[in-house]
C-alpha cells in the first residue's frame, strides 16, 4: 500500500479569510488519491495539513496571514480555570438541565476549515476572561470583608483576655487542663504600637494559623507534642497539612452524575473513510447539523452546504484505513466524533488518528447548543480521548489543533492549550510556544529555531530516489527523467521533493501523466 499524490504546485493571489486580504493568500497543494496515514504524519510534521481529499501547505514567508502547524502535550496537559468552567457548565446542564445565563452564553465556536474561518473564537475567550475576573473581584472583596470582620471581633476579645506566654502553654498541657482555655500571645515589645498595654494588631491569617495549632495541641495534649522542644519552646512551623491535588481531566469530564438527571450525553467514534455502518446510518442526521451550522454561525446562503459539498470536506478522505496489533483499538484513519445528547446528534468533531497524533480536522455543532461552549468542551473531549488512545499506543502521544495563526488575535485562543509547541517553518523542529511568542509580536513570519547554522534535515538530498507513477507503474524518478525532455518537469518535482522531504519521497507516488 502506498500514497498517490498529484502535486498542483503553487496557488497564490487568492482571498484570505483570516485577514480578508484579496489577494494575500499563497500556498502549494496536491490532490491526493490515497494517503497512508504514516505519510500523513510525516506531511504534518512538515507543515501540510488536509481539507477532505486536498493537502497544501502555506508558503509561509509570502502568505498574509503565515499559519504555524501547533500541538498539544496531552500527557502533561492541565486544563486552565476557563477551562474548568466549560467543564462544570456541561455537568451542571447535564445533571440540572440549567442553562448559564450572562456574558458566556452565546460564545461563536472555532474552525479550522481553510476556506471558512469566519468563526470567531476570540470573543468567548474574552468573555471568559470577563467572567473570570468578575468572579475573582467578587471572592476577593467578599474575602477582605469577612477578614476586616473577623479582626474586629478577635482583637475586641483579646482587649479582655490575660496574656499567656509560651511557658504556661506547656504547664497547662502537662497539668492536663483542657486546651481550650490556653489563649497564645506574646506581650508587645517596648517602642513597639501605639499602645503598650495592648497586643499588636495581627493579621487575620496568622489569627487562622493560630487557632490551627491550638486545635492540634488539643489533639495531642495527652501525649507529648510535637509542636514543643526538649527546652518547653513552641515551634513555629507546624508540619503542613496535604494540599488537596488537583482533579484530572478526566475527573472533572466523567464526574458522576445523579441518577434522575435531566439529560444523558454519549459520545460515539465512527470511522468516515471507508464509511461504517454507524456513519452511513447517522450520515443525514450528522450533515442536517453541518448545514444548520453553516448557516448560522458562518452566514452561508441554503445552497451552498450541499451534500456534496459535506461529503468533500468532512467525509472523504484519502487515509487508508489501518488496524496494526500494536495500535489502538478503533485503528488508524479517518473518523468523526459524535456528541449525542439524549438520542440526537449536537456536535461532530472530525479528526485523524495518526501513529504520533490526534490531528482535529474540524468541528460543526447545532447554534441551539451555543451556549456549552462546544468548541473548548470538544477540544477537551479530544485531548483526553488521545490520552485514553495513548494507553493502548504508547507512541500516540500528541494532539494536533491544525494551524495557529498569530496575526490573526481570533486564531491565538489555540495557544491556551498548554503545553504546546509551534513548528519551526524552516527547520521543521518543535519549539515551546512561549519560546516563539515574543519574535511573532514583532512579525509575522518567524524562523523558530534559534541555533543560525541548523537546516532542515529531513529535506530533500536524493532527487532521483523519488518515487514517481507513471503509465501504471512505480519506477524511481531516475529511471522516469531519462525518457522526459520537458526542461521545466525536473523544477516542479523538485519543487514537491522539497515540500514533502526525503522520507515521503521515497514512499509516496508522484503520479505523471
């Protein structure tokens, strides 16, 4: 089994949607008749990406808007608090049937498809952050006012109380009188406060931290305490109690839900090429959504999400499909993700699975399901669905979000996803987001490989050890130039050579015609 390709060379002067510049588009395609998805995993790695059957690659330093092939690190991914809230928002529909109402309500969903990227995905992330900020002034003040609050009573009470030094703590304890009654201050310091005959004001957190070590002294007052020296002198630092650990992805997707809760959700992988059964019989309830989708959120006129059209873009795919002993159980190729609420499709979200990868393609919802922000809860579904393949194929181990676009702000909200890498467009190597943020805010188009002497080292070294398909036969490109006398055939498969790199040469087919 091998890739067959027609390359199509260079397509620049066409209309971008990111900065709806007329002409500022340029990139270099083929049309691909089959793919395996190891070729696939190499091409991407190289900074191609595929819409249904096309596959081009940006030419990075003359397109408008250059688009840097981005990945996430799954097995170390934290979500963030926006993150969380999308999450808890699902949960508390799901469990409560309650529909979040304010600022995040209506929040315009990604998409990655190159032809229409109108969605805007920058306002949720603002209106998030919004959120977010509302809600930690309201903690904040609430918390400086229960403090302020709980100072006044302290300090009122202490004003009546004797003061106790450290020495009576440890009479009293051995004396066996409960603890409840031992009251720790230290007297004020001479020239210390404004007035000596009373204790200087302490923080409401030290008063916690106090009324903590009391409680353990308690504890423990039966016994010897650990909190005091052979010499009767208190210890300042208690041993801390265990922070709560964080709740896993997974933890907070698959929290439990009451058994009377109002809606169920199910999420269902079914392979698109080669159709399953499963797809064939959801295929017209899955593209009623698309249009819907289209319709709505990106403005299109009824006529143009046609099923062919659906079937094009979303469907077909030229992923052959793969099922090695060592890989994950679903296989490798082509697949939608169908989110199922309470028996009816709301979302798909296509994508690949690679060997290395998860690569989302793309994602189409109902608009009537806005308001559980479907683009950041999909993208989470996926990013935990890669861990959960990562456990049957340790080498899948990467989720692939298609292309960041930094001078376009609505297409930043990828790098949220932490910890991710950017694609070095010219040496092909991964570098760390944060790494390449400061050089894209001066401009645009950045080689993020800082070493000056590295090159691409998986480039094109052996032109002639290209495969190509010619007359119904596989035969290397030095076998096939010694019967062509075109000047200008050796500049365009040097040309793709150069695009794909060595490897992809010489495996995938060139087809000449």
């Amino acid at each position: 089994m091998a890739s067959v390709v027609e390359y199509k060379g260079l397509k620049a002067g066409y209309y971008c949607g990111y900065c709806e510049s007329r002409e500022g588009k340029a990139s270099c395609g083929m049309w691909a008749h089959s793919m395996t998805v190891q070729d696939y995993q190499d091409l991407i790695d190289r900074g191609w990406r595929r819409s249904g059957k096309y596959v081009y690659k940006p030419v990075m330093n003359q397109t408008c808007c250059p688009q840097y092939t981005i990945r996430c690190h799954p097995l170390q991914f934290q979500p963030s608090k926006s993150h969380k809230k999308v999450l808890k928002k699902m949960l508390k529909f799901l469990a409560k049937g309650e529909i979040s109402k304010g600022n995040c309500e209506d929040e315009p969903m990604d998409s990655t498809m190159e032809d229409a990227v109108d969605g805007d995905f920058a306002l949720m992330n603002k209106l998030d952050i919004k959120c977010d900020l509302k809600t930690l002034s309201s903690d904040l003040k609430g918390s400086i006012e229960s403090e302020e609050k709980e100072k006044e009573k302290t300090l009122k009470k202490e004003e009546s109380k004797e003061l106790i030094h450290p020495q009576a703590i440890e009479e009293k304890l051995a004396s066996g009188e409960p603890s409840q009654s031992i009251k720790v201050h230290i007297g004020p310091k001479p020239g210390k406060g404004a007035d000596l005959s009373k204790p200087p004001c302490r923080k409401a957190k030290e008063m916690r931290k106090e009324r903590k070590r009391l409680k353990l002294m308690q504890q423990n007052s039966a016994g010897a305490f650990e909190g005091f020296q052979a010499q009767g002198q208190p210890v300042c630092l208690l041993p801390k109690a265990k922070s709560n650990q964080p709740k896993s992805l997974e933890d907070l997707i698959f929290e439990s839900l009451p058994e009377n809760s109002s809606h169920k959700l199910e999420v269902r992988v079914v392979r698109s090429s080669p159709p399953s059964p499963q797809f064939k019989a959801t295929f017209q309830e899955s593209y009623q959504v698309y249009k819907r989708y289209q319709m709505i959120i990106h403005k299109d006129p009824p006529d143009k999400p046609t099923v062919s059209q659906f079937t094009r873009f979303l469907c077909n795919s030229p992923l052959e499909a793969e099922r090695p002993a060592n890989g994950p159980e679903c296989g490798y190729g082509s697949f939608h993700q169908q989110y199922w609420l309470d028996g009816r499709i709301i979302a798909v979200g296509v994508i690949d699975i690679l060997p290395y990868c998860v690569s989302s393609v793309y994602l189409y919802y109902d608009p009537d399901y806005s308001f559980l922000s479907l683009g950041v809860y999909s993208a989470l579904r996926e990013i935990a669905f890669t861990r959960q393949l990562h456990e049957k194929a340790s080498q899948l181990s990467y989720y692939y979000m298609g292309f960041y676009i930094h001078s376009c702000p609505k297409m930043r909200y990828k790098g949220q996803y932490k910890p991710s890498d950017l694609l070095c467009p010219e040496t092909y190597v991964w570098v760390p987001i944060e790494q390449c943020l400061p050089s894209l805010d001066n401009s645009k188009y950045c080689r993020f490989n800082q070493d000056p002497q590295a090159e691409d080292e998986g480039r094109s070294k052996e032109l002639d050890r290209l495969r190509v398909f010619h007359r119904r036969s596989a035969m290397s490109y030095g076998v096939y130039k010694n019967h062509q006398e075109d000047p200008s055939e050796e500049a365009t498969v040097l040309e793709y050579a150069n695009l794909i790199g060595q490897k992809c040469s010489e495996r995938m087919l060139l087809f000449r015609d």
